[in-house]
C-alpha cells in the first residue's frame, strides 16, 4: 500500500482547486502599474514583398504610443532553431533567419510585420487596422511536392530548392536495407498522410514585456513551457539582453502540448517595447490568431515499405518522408521530424533492417514544431498501418504478426537498428494484458449484434513504443542538439521543518504540484502538504529545462530525488552530532533520523530547526542550513510502451464512424500517481482520436487557412470519445533513472491514432469491403463514404 | 472557390451588352455598392460594403473589364481591399449567345478571399460568394428586363406613364425612351 500521500497514492489534484475555482493566475490576468497594450498587424497573404509599410496615419491615432516593424528588428537576432540537422550528403541544413517581425517578406498567412503599442488595446487594435501595407502578392507555396518539384518559387530567396535537409537515417543502413528488399518474399507498401493539427490549448498564448528602467532589468511574463529556454533563446540569440538582467517568469500555464515550448516572436517584441516606452507593454493573443501563429504539428506525407517473409516475419522497413516545417524553422522544427521520428521506426519490433528519409520543406504555411506526441505518433502511424495491410496482404492475423515479431524480454537491452538502446521492457505483456481487457472470444458475436442493427464493428490494433525523459545530453548533442536537456530541483527545507521545491520542469496542466510533492513527501518522511513546489520563475528556481517530450518526471523527478538524497546525508551528519553517534550508524526511515539499534532519534522537523538555528551543531566541519540542489541528466531515454485496441462501429450508408471502445495497456515502469497518469492517457488518446477522426488545419492553393477557427476546425468533444479504459500494470521499471519512471504524457496520443484507423478498416473488411485499404486522417464521414463508394 | 451558372435574359445582345459597361447598372447590380466611378476602358474605382458572417467590412477597390468583345462577351475582375477583414478578389468570364430574341449570358466565376474573411472557413465563404454571384446577376437581369410584372405595378407611382405592354427594365426604359 502506498503511504498516504506518498508515491503510489492517487491523491486529487491540488492545483486543481484554483483552477476549478477561477483562481488559477494566468499571464492574461497579470496587469501591471501603467502597462501599456500592443496589438500585432499580420499578413493576410501566404507570400509576398513588403515593398513598404505607412504607419503615418496610425501614429496619429488617439493612444498610439508606438508603432514597430520589421525595419525596427533589422539589427537584432533571429530566433534560432534548436537542432542542427545534417543532410545525407554531408550537407549542413538550411537555416535562414527568423525575424522578430517579418522584413523584407511575408512568408504565411499570420506572419506578424507590425507593432502598434497604444493606451488600450482597442486603441492599438483600431490603429493596426490604419497602417496600409503596400505588399505585393507572389504564389503560394503550399503543397510539398510541389514546392520541391519546382523551385523557382521560393519561400526563402536564398534557399533554392524550398528543402531544409534531406536526412537519411542511418545512411549507412542504406545498402543492407535494400538489399533486404530485393531479395524478401513479400513487399506491402502504403502511402499516408500524417494529417496537420492546430494545438489548441485551452490558454492562448499571452506575454507581457516589463523593463524597469532603474535597475536596467528586464522581465518577461509569458505562456511558456520552459522559462529558461525561452530566457536563453532570448538572451543569447535574438535580443542580447544578458541573463542576469532578464527574468522569464511563466505563471499559470492553461495547456502547450508542445507549443508553448517555442520562444515566439511577440516575446521579444513586447520586451523591446517595454524599453523603448519604459512602460510595461502586455500583449494577449486571440483564437484566431493562435490559430494562424501557434506551431502545428504533425503534416508529414510518407511512404512506407515493409518487407516479410511468407510467414510474416519482419525482415527490412523503410521509409521516405515529406515533412512540412512551415515558412520559418520554429525552434524544434528539424529535430521533430528526424531524431523523435526516425529513431522510432523500429517500434516495439526486433526488424533487423530499417531505413528512413525525410526531407523537410519549407512552405507558405505556419510553423510546424513538435506537438503532443512529436514525431513518435507520425513514426507510430507509420508502422502499425503498414503492418495492418501486411497482415491482410499474407493472410495474416495483425494480433498474431505483431506478437510474432515484438523484441522478447530475453533481448534487453537492445539496440535498434535506428541507433536506440531500448533498456526494458515487456511487449507481449501489454497485448496479453489488452486481450484480457476487451473481451477478444466476444468479439465475433459483437460484430454479429452490429450487423443485426446495419452497422459494421472493426477492431484495431496498436501497438507502440516512445522514446521519451528527453534526453541525454551528450547524446543528443552529437546528433545535432544545440542545448542540453537535464533538468535540476532544489529542495529547501524551511527552518520549521516544511519544504519548498524549486524545480526546472514547468506545469502547464500535468499536475506536478501534487505528484512532485508525493514523490518528496515519500522521500523525506514529510507530509505532502507541507510540500510547496515552485516552479516557472527563472529568478527562483534553478536552471532548468521545462517540461515536453514526457521529461519531468523521469529528468526533473530524478534531480528531487537527488537534491532529496543529499538532503538526507546532510541530515544524518546533523543527526550524527546532535544523538552524539557516528553517521554510519545513523539510518533515516519514516522521517526520522536514527541511531540504528537504539530508541534514540531525531525528527526531520528537529534537524531542519537544528540546522537554521545552529546552536548545537557541527559548525567546524558543516555549513548551517538545509538545502540542496541536483542537476540531473538522464543517461538514456526511457521508453515507455503499450498495446492500445479500438472498437468501432461504422455506418456505410453514411460513412459515420462511432468509437465503441477504447483500451490501452501501458507500461510506464513505476507510476506515482494513478490517477493523474490515467487522467494524461485519457487526454492523449482524446488529442489521438480527435486527429484520427475530426481534426485538420486545411489550407487552400492561395496559403489561406481555411480552419481558422471552431467553425472550420474539429475539436473532439465529450460526446465524441468513449469511455477509455486504462491499466497501466503491466510495468517494467526504468532502469536507469531513480524512480524508476518513463513518463506518459504523450502516450495516448502516441498510440491511438493508428488503433482507430485499423478498426475502421477491419470493419469495412469484415462488412466486405475490401477494396478499401487506406483512409487517410481524418476519417470524416464523407472520407469513408467515399472511400466505401469510390 | 469556382461557380458557374447561366441565365436567359429578354434582351438583344447589344442591350444587354451596353448594360454591361455602364457604371449605374453596376452600382446598382453590385450588392452594397456604395459608389462607383470609372469607365470600361480604364477600369473603375468601387467601394462595396458587405457583411460575410460575422464580419462587416468596407472594402475599396478596382473593377477592370478586359477581353472585351462586343456582344459577344468580356471578363469582369474585381479586387478589393476590406482593410483588417482581409481582401476579396475574383473573375467573372462572361459570355453571351443571342437565344431566339433575347440574350443567353453564362458565366464562370473564380473568387478567392484572404486574411480573417478565408478563416470564416468555405462553408461560409462559399456560400457567400454563390449568393453574391447570383444577387449581382439576379439584379442585372432585372436591370436589363424589368423585374416580375407585379412588382413593376407596384412600385409604378402614381400618375406615372401606364405601364407598357412590354415590361422593361429601367435600364432598358432609360435607353428605349
């Protein structure tokens, strides 16, 4: 049994009670002392020439204070991606500058070229609308093929082919995967679309710029996932502010999913503004332009190739990639595709020969970054749709083949032919475990029950795995990773014995509060609610690297664990002195320092008081205090993995699919709290089925998003998803970090998407359409009648 | 998006081709033409005020008549800024066939629209365009021929001549009188 309040215990949310009650303290509800209000003029053409912007009128608008464009940021840096990318040739990636506003061009439909800082925002608002652009309109480029196919038109003059890189991985892998497919039995390929997604979250981004012009310090309230990320960007590449003058301070934060990683230009901008005016300038976006600024995801076109024996055992996959980056390189545009993807492509398989190519292209369209799941669902959908038709192909069951060719629990660690060392993990426990949950003898009289009522019931399959606890730094920076990514707490314990965690992770939604808290609560003996965990203000916590790619627990749960442990050490030297013994005999347990084989001890609450008033204390020999800061970088990632089964019903007269149920077996090795990780798995697998079934950013020919706003694009809803069922039992801990964890943030979305397209196709095969093979995301109605009827 | 559509109108060619260059006829057949000015050789100078779902926009711009061939057909193209709604441009390839004693006029349309008026989406926007379309020929037709005959008697004034025996268009009253 878990201890109340300690690891392994589902307590409630604790953040969720301001949350719930309207108390939540969001960048939006900061209004600072004379701020002043900015409002963004953006392009409404995908491309075209700025050949000049008057801004005279709107100067003399009632509240204008400023007005800024392009012209302004020439001087300063451009917002840097974080990942450089090699091509197969050698080749170092395209990387042309992104500006805080556009100049020179406009490159999407969105893409920010003024500034208007007024009074009140209305009054900014009303003066945006008065600057007249001369911008001279130039075609769109906006499908992938075709921007590579001919190049004369350019999103970036400089860059003559429109492609970012063209990434083999691993080049030298090539050959042998070739010559694995001239030579196998069989061959299915399938070529897909990993459809775009707008993110979404439920806060839209909002930053406000406050220059003191006393002390010459800056600081940045802002919707950001990891305030130090965003305060380095800022600091060492686009504004030069150094960072001990610039505080980034990320409050609440209602939802990322990865956008809000991004250091965005509007940061930078209400920053210059607020020196410029030495007035604090608070900027706050509105949905549609979330929509037509956040960085999307996903929006790869693929082909995969997947080569078998007769018997249906995996000899070589390969794949060739499209990936849309948009018009700029947002921060992890080039690392989403290629390092969280391509390393991925071996699955939970033990496929001895797999090769992937991806080449990134530059288009008229948004930015696209990492997005819940980042890379790894685009890798996930990849493989376990081809293996479906493979298995329709031979003859197969997909259940039998998938089981066939998992890595066997004898094979750890395995290294995979996509250069990841898979440290644990059990495969066919997750699918024994999946079969024990749905039910798999009843399916045939289910399928017969739908029939009797005209509908046709499928099963899919899914089966996944992710590299996540992002990342080991030195391996990551030989692959190109321009920053490191471990992460680091500081526990301080209080002189009256509570404690205050100050962590680099950052919350937006995942609950750490309470989780973070159980884990030091279960650590040092003290109860949960004498626990406070500080996060999101680079000026108290320690550097730290945010939290995206399921990291916080396994990287920034690891440093408390290890800021924890040094606690304890401190303490039993205090201990040591105040029982009068020696330290090797002094044992901590149930938060108690004592002398082992004897009654004799002291509280924890007694050594904290002990070491802030140290009148009985070895000061010769220790410093007063109680505090202690790890930094803590993970020496591999963790890969968490599961088996995930959908049932559908679809409707062929209208092509209307209906989730019947949804099931996922998870390993995530230890969970803390059992709750919040099904609650994160449900999320996941609603973002997973709303892509799969209801969601996609559209543009039209001319660069115009067409799903700029609820009208157009498709949320799923309550009334949309099933009831998920969850088990995460099935657990092989991580074996390299101290907790034993792998993260499960992303794991829903991960897996899902591939589970609910599989069902669909099963059913429409079992109701004996078989000429069908392939829908792509999203599965409309009208995509699956048409599909039934083309 | 792209429609096209045709419609028979109870007018020789020549007529219905004079109606097409006049500038009053396409103040009063644009929907929320608030002026106009120009002439079919250097274009015209529009400003059209429209509500396309939640946004209402004044949008400023040029009308260019070009590929002209008299009574035979010609391409309308309007571009037209509507300031923070975005912009709206478009073509109309119209051509005309005499059909016994009147005109049969087919057109094709090629709209495009930009900024916060494309984020209404195409279900919106496509329906506005084909209303507009059908609005701006709807009217033209009803220039060119005069409108049903009850709605003439309706709105004949008091005192005024007695109504033809032919109806006519104002338009056509104008140029046969």
């Amino acid at each position: 049994m878990p201890k109340d309040g300690g690891i392994g215990a589902s307590t409630k949310r604790r953040e969720d009670i301001r949350f719930l009650t309207g108390k939540g303290r969001y960048t939006a509800d900061i209004n600072l002392r004379g701020q002043a209000f900015a409002c963004f003029l953006r392009s409404d053409v995908a491309h075209g020439r700025i050949n000049g912007i008057d801004t005279s009128a709107a100067a003399e608008m009632p509240g204008v204070l400023a007005i800024l464009t392009g012209e302004d940021f020439k001087e300063v840096g451009g917002n840097p991606t974080g990942w450089l990318v090699q091509s197969r040739n050698g080749e170092t990636m395209k990387e042309p500058k992104r500006p805080v506003l556009a100049h020179g061009k406009v490159r999407h439909v969105g893409d920010a070229y003024a500034m208007v800082i007024a009074e009140t925002f209305e009054q900014a608002q009303d003066a945006c609308d008065a600057i007249t652009a001369d911008i001279e309109e130039l075609p769109a480029i906006v499908d992938m093929a075709a921007a590579v196919a001919d190049a004369s038109n350019r999103v970036h003059d400089e860059i003559s082919d429109n492609i970012v890189f063209d990434w083999g991985w691993i080049e030298d892998n090539r050959a042998a995967v070739d010559a694995a497919f001239a030579a196998a039995p069989h061959v299915t390929t399938l070529e897909l679309v990993n459809n775009r997604l707008s993110p979404n979250p439920m806060e839209p981004r909002a930053s406000i710029g406050d220059f003191d012009p006393g002390t010459g310090d800056y600081k940045l309230y802002t919707t950001s996932q990891n305030p130090h990320l965003s305060r380095l960007l800022i600091s060492a590449f686009v504004m030069g502010i150094p960072e001990n003058k610039l505080t980034v301070i990320a409050p609440d934060v209602g939802g990322g999913f990865g956008s809000k990683i991004y250091h965005y230009g509007e940061e930078a901008a209400v920053l210059a503004a607020s020196k410029l005016l030495n007035r604090p300038v608070k900027w706050v976006c509105d949905r549609s332009e979330a929509f037509m600024t956040d960085a999307h995801g996903r929006d790869h076109v693929t082909k995969i190739e997947l080569a078998t024996d007769m018997e249906g055992n995996f000899l070589a996959l390969r794949t060739e990639t499209l990936a849309n980056v948009g018009a700029y390189l947002s921060n992890f545009a080039t690392c989403t595709p290629t390092f969280l993807h391509g390393t991925l492509m071996a699955g939970p398989y033990k496929t001895p020969h797999v090769y992937v190519n991806v080449k990134a292209v530059f288009t008229n369209t948004v930015p696209v970054d990492a997005y819940r799941g980042a890379g790894r669902p685009e890798a996930t959908y990849s493989i376990e749709r081809v293996i479906d038709k493979a298995a329709r192909e031979l003859g197969l069951d997909p259940w039998e083949l998938r089981a066939k060719n998992f890595l066997t629990t004898d094979q750890f660690p395995y290294t995979t032919p996509v250069g990841l060392v898979y440290d644990t993990g059990n495969y066919h426990a997750t699918l024994d475990k999946l079969g024990e949950m749905i039910d798999r003898n009843g399916f045939e009289a289910r399928v017969a029950e739908s029939r009797a009522r005209g509908k046709l019931r499928g099963f899919g399959l899914s089966t996944w795995i992710e590299a996540c606890g992002i990342a080991p730094s030195n391996l990551v920076g030989v692959l190109g990773a321009r920053v490191g990514l471990f992460d680091s707490a500081t526990v301080r314990v209080n002189a009256t014995g509570n404690i205050s965690v100050l962590v680099g992770a950052h919350s937006h939604g995942q609950g750490h509060e309470t989780v973070f808290a159980q884990v030091i609560s279960d650590k040092l003996g003290v109860p949960a609610s004498s626990i406070e965990i500080v996060h999101g203000d680079t000026s108290k916590i320690p550097f730290g690297m945010g939290t995206y790619g399921s990291r916080s627990l396994a990287v920034c749960g690891s440093a408390m664990v290890k800021a924890a442990d040094k606690i304890i050490a401190k303490g039993k030297k205090i201990a040591a002195h105040m029982l009068e013994a020696s330290e090797d005999d002094i044992v901590f347990e149930d938060g108690a320092f004592s002398v082992t084989g004897t009654d004799k001890q002291k509280t924890f609450g007694e050594i904290a008081f002990s070491a802030y008033v140290p009148h009985n204390y070895p000061l010769e020999t220790l410093e007063p205090g109680l505090e202690e800061t790890a930094f803590y970088d993970p020496s591999n990632f963790t890969y968490p993995a599961g088996a995930y089964g959908c049932e559908v019903e679809v409707d062929a007269e209208t092509g209307r699919v209906e989730i019947v149920s949804f099931t996922c077996a998870d390993d995530f090795g230890n969970v803390i709290n059992p709750m919040i990780v099904e609650g994160q798995v449900h999320g996941g697998v609603a973002q997973g089925i709303g892509q799969a079934l209801m969601e996609s950013v559209r543009y039209n020919e001319d660069g115009q998003l067409l799903t700029g706003s609820y009208m157009d694009y498709a949320m799923p809803r309550a009334d949309d998803l099933p009831n998920i069922t969850v088990d995460h039992s099935c657990a092989t801990p991580c074996t390299h970090n101290p907790l034993g964890v792998k993260g499960c943030g992303e794991a829903g979305a991960i897996g899902s998407p591939p589970a609910v397209v599989n069902a669909v196709l099963d059913a429409l095969h079992r109701g004996g359409i078989t000429h069908v093979t392939h829908i792509d995301m999203p599965l409309t109605p009208s995509r699956v009648w048409a599909a039934i009827n083309g | 998006m792209q429609l096209s559509d045709q419609r028979s109108i109870k007018a020789d060619p020549a007529t219905v081709w004079a109606a097409i260059l006049d500038p009053e006829v396409l103040k009063a057949c644009i929907p929320g033409c608030e002026s106009i000015s120009g002439n079919p050789q250097d274009g015209f100078e529009a400003v059209v005020v429209q509500k396309v779902g939640p946004v209402k926009a004044r949008f400023t711009g040029q009308v260019t008549l070009s590929e002209m061939v008299p009574e035979e057909g010609l391409k309308i193209t309007g571009e037209g800024k509507g300031g923070p709604a975005g912009f709206a441009k478009g073509s109309a390839q119209v051509t005309m066939a005499r059909e016994g004693e009147g005109t049969l006029l087919t057109y094709a349309v090629d709209a495009h629209v930009g900024g916060k008026l494309a984020q209404l989406g195409s279900r919106i926007i496509d329906s506005f365009t084909r209303k507009m379309a059908d609005q701006f020929f709807e009217r033209f037709q009803q220039a060119v021929e005069g409108p049903e005959e009850e709605v003439e008697l309706a709105e004949a004034e008091p005192g005024a001549e007695a109504p033809a025996t032919e109806k006519k268009g104002w338009f056509k009253r104008i140029v046969s009188r």
